[in-house]
C-alpha cells in the first residue's frame, strides 16, 4: 500500500478483486456454457448458446480490463517510488 495515496491504492485492490470476481463467472459461460455444453449428446448449438459464448467472450474480455487498470495504478507506483529523489 502506498503512504502517499491511501485511497488511490484501496481503489487498485478494488478493481483487482473485481476484476477477477467477474472474470469466474465470464470463463465459466465462456467454457462451459458456450463451447462444452453444445457438444452433449441431444444437444445442439443455439441462440441461448450463442448468447452465452458471446457473453462470457465478453465478461473475460471487460474482467482482464478491469484487472489491468488495478495492475497499472500498481505499476505507477512502482515508477514513483524508483524515480523519487531521496534527499
């Protein structure tokens, strides 16, 4: 956690957490619902399948965003902290 900005930090642990919370549920439509579930036996490919690959493709793509955006608050931390100037 940074001293400096102890709000800006919690919101990146924030938008990490999210991030992953709903990227789970993404993978599992994803996978599951969109690709495994058609293939059953007496199961065909329809538009509720379709809705549910779309969907999860969807979720994973806005989830791995979300968690991006934490990671760079993280990285610009990083940069501040090894560029500061120790007097």
């Amino acid at each position: 956690m940074n001293d400096k900005f102890p709000l800006l930090s919690a919101i990146s642990a924030i938008l990490r957490i999210a991030g992953f919370l709903l990227l789970l549920p993404a993978l599992y439509y994803f996978v599951y619902g969109g690709i495994i579930e058609p293939n059953l036996p007496g199961h065909g490919f329809g538009q509720e399948d379709l809705f549910q690959l779309l969907g999860g493709l969807l979720g994973c793509i806005i989830g791995l965003g979300v968690v991006a955006a934490g990671e760079i608050i993280g990285v610009l931390f990083s940069i501040e902290k090894n560029t500061r100037r120790e007097h």
